[in-house]
C-alpha cells in the first residue's frame, strides 16, 4: 500500500465583522482617492479563485472536508469549554494573534490513553500506531524485528538506570557537584553582602542623622546563616557606632518633656537618640548572646574592648565593663590581652568617664578575684598597677575655705569677717542671686564629666578600699596553706597565681595604707617570707639539698620570697616615722635566699631590686651584717651569670664604700683580714649573718672575677680590688660601669643588653695587618659527623704531643700578652703622673713669678711717693 497522503487544512478565517462596526475616517478616504495607485492592485484580484483555494480543498470530498473542519472547530473552541486541555510551552510553538489581539497557543488533550479507549475516540494515526502500522505499512517480520528491537532498548535503558543508581561515583559525583554549585552561590551572595554592608556604612558615616534608620538593616546581618556575613556585620556596625556615638550620655525623656510642643530640629535630634540609643541597646544584646558560641567570641571581645575604649562614657557602658571583666582571666591570650588593655585604657583616660568607671571596675575584679579563690591569671590583677592616685587631692579648697574664714586689716592682723545686715530688698535680690546659681550648677554637674573635688576624693578613697582589700585577701589566701584545692599540678605544691602582682602593688601604692593595717601586714610579710620563730635558722644550712622546685613549706618562690622582703622594706621607708619595726628578720632571709637562687629558675630583676632597696639604698649597716653580706655576694658572683654577678658586685663595692672597716676583706693575709684576730673562724654554713665570722675571711672571689670572660664584671672586681689602695684605680675602660646601682648593672648586663651594643667601626691597624696575614691561609669548615666523632677518635702519640705543644703554646702567648699588658699600664701610668708633675711644678713657678712681680711694683710705687 501506497504512503498514505497527509491533509492539510487551509487557515481559519478571521471572524466576520458587521460593516456598521467599520469606521472610515474622512482623511482616509481623502487620502486614498488622492492616491489611486495604492488601491488599484485590489482591482485585479480573482476572487473566485481565491474562494475556491481558502473554502475547499482539493481532490477532497465534500463529507471528508466537513469532518476535518468539525475537527478543527473542536480543536479552536473556547477556553472555557477546554478545561482539560494543556497548553504547550511559548518555546516549543510560536502562538497565533487574533485579530482582537489575543494569543493563542497549541494545546492537546489531559485525556489519557485508557479514557480514550473506553471512549473510543482515537484518531486515525493512534488508531494505527495501535495496531502497530503507521502511515507506512510494515509486514510481520518486520514488526517482529521491530518489537525484539524495542524490548531490548527497553531492558538495556533500564540496567543502566539501575546502574546509575546504585553506582557510588555517580552519588559522589552528584554530591560534589551540588556542594560546588552551594559554594559558588554562597561567594556570590557573600561578595553582594559584603558589598551592601560598605554602601550602607558609607551612608550612615555621611549623614548619620539622614540615614540613622539605617542601623536596622546593618542589625539584620548579624542574623545572616553565614558565619562571615555575621563577623562582617559586627565590625561593620563598631566602625559606625566608633565614630557617630556622641561626647554625652543620653537622658530618656520624661512624660511631660514629650507632651511639650517642640520644633521641627529639636524633633529631629530626638528621633536621632531615641533610635541610636534603641540600635545600640540590640547590638549590644546581640554581643552578648553570641558570646556564648566560642567561634565568635575573639570577635565580640574585640568589640566590646573597642566600644569601652572608645565610649566609656555612654548608656549602657557597665554592661560592656561586665563583659569586658569577665574575660580578663581567659585562657586564650588574645581575649585575655585585649580586655586588659581596655581596663588599663579606662584607668588612665578619667576623663571621659569622670572616675566612675574605674570604681566600677576596680569593684567587678575583686568579685572577680574573691568568686574564683585568688585562683586567677596574673595579668587580671596587673591592672591594678596602671591606677593613679592623686594625693594633694582636696588641700587646695581646704586651704582656700581657711584663708576665706579671715580677712587682714590694715595693720596686717586676722579678723573674722563682719556680716552685714543689708536692706530687705537687698536681701531678697541676693537670695534669688544665690537660688539660680544653684540651679546652674546642678545642672551643669548633670551633664559634666568632671566631678567636683569632694566627690572624686570619694570616688578615690572607694577605688583604694577596693584595691587594698584585694590585696590583703590574696595575702591572706597565701599564708592559709591549709586548703587542698589550691595545689599545683606541676609542682605539688600551692599555687599562687595573683601573690607577685599583690606584692608589686602592695610596692607601689605602700604610702598609701592606712597605718591601722602596717602591724598586721609586716607579720603577714614576715611569714610569707619563710621565717617561723626558731625554726628556719636550724632547717636552713648549706648541707640541705635543694629539691629544684626553690618553693618554701608554704608554696613561695623564691622570687616571691624576695619581694615580701621589698615590699616590707618599702612600706618601712614610707612610713618612717609612724613605724618602729625590726628589719633584722628581712636580712637574715635574704642572706639565705642569695644561696637558693637559681638564675634560670627565678627572676633576676626581682633580686637586682632586692639588693638595691635592702643593701644599696638607706644607711650604714653593721659591721658584721655588712661583712657577711660582703662575703656572700663575692661567693654568689662567682657562681652565677654575668648579669647577677654585676648586680651583687654593684652592691658589694657599694657596702664596702659605706663600711671602709670591711675592706680588710681585701688584704691577702694568710690568716685573713686584719682584723680576723678579733674575730673567731668564718663559717660559710651560718645562716645568720651575725653568726657568720665573716671578718675573719678573704675576698680571694675578686681575683678570680677579675679574669672573667665578660670584660664589665672584670672590670668591676679590679677596681672592687684596687679600693684595697688609698688611690682606687680609675683606668677603666668603660668608668660609666662604676656608678650604676644593682638594677642598672643587671640590666646593662643582659644578653640582650649585649648583643644590642653597637659595633666599633674603627679597625685598628693592628688588625688589619693580621687579616692581611691571614688571607692567604686556607679555612675549612668543620664536618657535624667528625664532630660527633670526636669522643671516638683515635690519637697517636706523636699527634698528641703536636695538640698539647700547640695548646700551651697559646697559654704562654696568652700570660705573656698579659704581663706586657701590665707593664704598659703601669708605664703609662707613671707617665700620667710624670706629665701632672710637671704641670703642678710650672703652676707653682708661674705663681711665684706673679707673686715677687707684685712685690717688686709695690717697692717702686713706694720709692716713687717717698
């Protein structure tokens, strides 16, 4: 059978219009009967042709035309009529306009296939896809190849749905792909957020009163799922709130305030404060929630050290000091850091919150410290060193009220002053005088920062209170060592965190204690210091083993130590003449502690400071004490570092200066100084220095110190040696070594101190002639193997003997170089005195000849009047 020819309709005719509905207008037709040639094309034009091409079809019959026309008048009906239809996608079908200007788009049935069969209304092609021929007629064998063909499609497209589905890589694969399409979206949106936060930044920093709603759209970031976006946001709003929150506190408005009609500005700065204000009090809410999740709370710390930094003055500022105090023993060091450096920032800047921020402050760390059992970092309580004090606070108006109570006379004598009784009126006009001024000022003590006298003299005395009752809780937390709560994990013993900055205040702020408290904290001193009645001077010996920790029974250091032994002799010195005390336990404790020092275990500056406030400083001390302190620090010098061994002989030269007895330490007897006759045998082991003999010993330490490999510690043993003399040898190289105190020298003593020492520019000739020498010689470097190797190695005898020439060799270069050292010294030396020699003898002759030339004019002017 022949391919079946497919039938196609003409267009639908557009739908007839009356002609009563056409409107022709008058220049239409005057136009086209001006213009003939426009309508005569319409005047040649076969109608019937046309008819018989658009209203039939050809080669068709009339019954088969009829029912593809019903066909297509179904297929057109209206909308209402065609619920079931679907319309087909704008993209797959271009759709047709009526000439009422409506869209049409190709559409097909919602029926489905079974419904059809029920109904039986399947078209000519469905007819004859069901029966398995289309418009092309197949013969069995083909359609038996063709369903085999498409059963196997069928299966082979089916296992690799399976497949696909079962398949890991292909889940993987999907998952990946996903999770890339969620990261490039989620760099998209935080990119425009990023940018959306600087526009409305930049708007706000502008026109902060303009755009101050928009405070509300910066809060909504801090809301945003995405982490960033959040930390983003918080910045963002601290730069803003930084630079427009104002230099004032703002009041809220009473009822009768806002019934009051206002202008139009005063409206508008208003709505300004209530609106910063309101924006304000959320993010600080927001601060505070989100710093419970730890991945933001280095950023909400940051911010809210920034904001009390910035505006210790403003609303709500003792909530950002809570949280602020809070973190200031945190375990992690940047949170820690930053929130004491807004504590110290808010004590010394007064003057933007008046002083009531450092009362508060001050109150909230000793909660701090009495709710965790002293048990805290030392840098929470290191802030307490940044105070400051104002001792001359309030004797000036206090003078001034005294001197107002009087008036002088004319012959100069104090008179108190006469009141007057003036007239009513007067009396009346002074009243209102005095009644407005203290309005005024009321006022103005409103809205300053700046407190008169009396009332920051309260706020001091308040923050010293604190401060000082701080203090003496941690004292005495540490001499309670009954508490097993408070041991050290490394070291088994107590543990006292907050004891060295307590001390280092108790220091610093030692003239203002009340002397009500000096009894009780000496003895507190005194036995923090590891002195007990009769029992340290029997325990403590030199035959008594170290246990390497250096804490004492009651869990000090013995840094610690040293400083309960400086603050008692500060607070001493402070207080002079109200105190009658015994100093003599102090020394004996830090005549023992030189020995339980240890230079990498303890601190250095803390002994340098000893020495300089027990020993250097103050008066003369006893002979014996002296010399047993003398004896000791020789000892100590000789066994320690550089920078302690310049500390101690800073303070041994300076004792021996004040007791010029005690040089006899100096004299090379074989039975000891001169005066070892009066004195028993010196007894290292003693620990109490009256006890110690030491007059009876040599300072031999000197000599060994003098040929120190650091050139400033032997430089001062020779001229500690040289005092021995009536003229101390001043030919030192660097003199300004001489004059330092304990402090000065362990610091100018350091390693650090050294390698920062600039480097002499000048070569002296010398040197340049033996690196010219030595060019020509080769060098070779040293091999880390042979060098392990070097215990292993074996020597003959005669490579032996060349390593033991060549190294006394250099012993005796070396003593020779120094005995031509000090024959030039003492060459140079005698030359010195030679040149002041012969210029005293020249100043004397000069003298003289002034002397007889004025005797001689003196003759001739009295032979000239005789």
């Amino acid at each position: 059978m022949g391919k079946r020819k497919k039938v196609i309709l003409p267009p639908a005719l557009p739908p007839e219009t009356p002609e009563e509905e056409f409107e022709v207008s008058d220049e239409d037709v005057e136009y086209f009967s001006e213009n003939p040639k426009f309508t005569k094309f319409l005047a040649g034009i076969d109608r019937k042709k046309i008819d018989k091409h658009v209203t039939r079809v050809a080669d068709k019959s009339e019954d088969e035309i009829e029912r593809l026309y019903e066909r297509r008048n179904r297929n057109d009906a209206p909308l209402d009529s065609r619920e079931n239809d679907l319309q087909v996608d704008p993209v797959d079908a271009l759709p047709i306009k009526t000439l009422d200007g409506k869209l049409q788009y190709r559409t097909t049935k919602k029926v489905k296939s079974e419904e059809k069969k029920a109904s039986g209304e399947l078209t000519g092609e469905e007819d004859a896809e069901k029966k398995g021929t289309s418009l092309i007629r197949l013969t069995k064998a083909e359609r038996r190849e063709k369903s085999k063909k498409e059963k196997k499609e069928a299966k082979k497209l089916k296992k690799d749905e399976d497949i696909a589905a079962n398949s890991p890589k292909e889940k993987i694969h999907s998952e990946v792909l996903k999770e890339v399409e969620e990261e490039i979206s989620a760099e998209v949106s935080f990119g425009e957020k990023k940018i959306k936060l600087a526009e409305i930044g930049m708007t706000l920093l502008e026109d902060p009163e303009a755009n101050i709603r928009s405070l509300k759209e910066l809060l909504e970031f801090c809301k945003d799922r995405d982490l960033q976006v959040v930390k983003l946001g918080l910045m963002s709003i601290l730069a803003v709130f930084k630079d427009i929150i104002p230099s004032y506190r703002i009041r809220e408005l009473t009822d009768k305030e806002l019934a009051m009609p206002v202008s139009e500005a005063v409206r508008k700065t208003r709505y300004y404060e209530y609106t910063l204000l309101r924006s304000y009090k959320s993010y600080l809410q927001k601060l505070i929630e989100l710093q419970k999740e730890a991945i933001f709370k280095q950023v909400v710390v940051r911010c809210m050290c920034t904001l009390l930094e910035a505006a210790p003055h403003f609303n709500l500022s003792e909530k950002l000091l809570a949280g602020t105090v809070r973190n200031i023993s945190s375990s992690d060091d940047v949170i820690r850091k930053l929130c004491c450096e807004a504590i110290k920032s808010l004590f010394k800047n007064e003057g933007k919150h008046g002083g009531e921020g450092t009362v508060r402050a001050v109150r909230l760390i000793a909660q701090l410290v009495k709710k965790h059992h002293c048990q805290l970092h030392p840098d929470s309580l290191e802030v307490f060193l940044s105070l400051r004090f104002d001792e001359d606070l309030g004797k000036h108006e206090n003078k001034a009220e005294e001197k107002n109570k009087f008036t002088k006379n004319k012959k100069g004598k104090q008179e108190p002053v006469k009141h007057l009784s003036p007239s009513e009126k007067k009396k009346s006009k002074q009243e209102l005088i005095a009644k407005t001024r203290e309005e005024v000022y009321a006022d103005y003590k409103a809205v300053s920062f700046a407190p008169d006298s009396k009332e920051r003299q309260r706020m001091q005395s308040d923050t010293l209170s604190a401060v000082f009752e701080t203090y003496f809780r941690i004292l005495k937390h540490a001499v309670d060592v009954s508490d097993p709560r408070f041991m050290s994990e490394t070291s088994g013993s107590l543990a006292h965190p907050l004891l060295a900055p307590c001390l280092e205040g108790l220091g610093k702020f030692s003239h203002l204690i009340d002397l009500d408290f000096m009894a009780d904290l000496m003895s507190c001193l005194k036995q923090l210091s590891g002195f007990s009645s009769g029992t340290y001077l029997q325990s403590k010996t030199f035959n008594v083993k170290d246990s390497g920790s250096g804490r004492s029974n009651n869990g000090l250091t013995v840094s610690e130590r040293l400083q309960c032994c400086i603050v008692a002799f500060k607070v001493m010195k402070s207080n002079l003449d109200a105190l009658n005390v015994d100093l003599q336990d102090f020394f004996v404790q830090l005549y023992n502690l030189l020995i339980e020092y240890r230079p990498y275990r303890d601190r250095g500056e803390v002994l340098a400071e000893a020495l300089k406030t027990m020993l250097w400083d103050g008066r003369q001390h006893d002979m014996q004490r002296a010399a047993a302190f003398i004896k000791r620090l020789a000892t100590f010098s000789l066994c320690f570092g550089s920078s302690e061994a310049m500390a101690a002989l800073a303070t041994l030269k300076q004792l021996l200066q004040k007791n010029t007895k005690c040089r006899s330490l100096l004299e090379n007897d074989a039975g000891g100084g001169s005066i070892s006759g009066l004195v028993g045998k010196y007894q290292p082991e003693a620990t109490d220095p009256y006890l110690s003999g030491a007059l009876a010993s040599v300072l031999w330490e000197l000599s060994l110190l003098s040929k120190h490999y650091n050139p400033s510690v032997s430089q001062m043993a020779s001229n500690i040696l040289s005092m021995a003399n009536l003229k101390p040898n001043q030919n030192i190289v660097n003199p300004s070594l001489i004059a330092l105190n304990p402090i000065q020298a362990f610091w100018e003593s350091t390693v650090q101190k050294e390698l920062s020492k600039p480097m002499n520019t000048k070569v002296p000739s010398s040197l340049k002639r033996k690196r010219k020498r030595e060019q020509d010689t080769e060098y070779f470097v040293l091999d880390p193997e042979k060098m392990r190797n070097v215990d292993n190695e074996v020597i003959g005898e005669e490579e032996a003997k060349l390593r033991f020439e060549e190294h006394f060799k250099v012993l005796r270069d070396i003593s020779e170089n120094e005995r031509l050292k000090g024959e030039l010294n003492r060459t140079l030396a005698s030359i010195s005195l030679y040149d002041e020699f012969k210029r005293e003898k020249r100043e004397k002759e000069k003298s003289m000849g002034l002397k007889s030339g004025k005797k001689k004019a003196k003759v001739l002017v009295k032979r000239s009047s005789s």
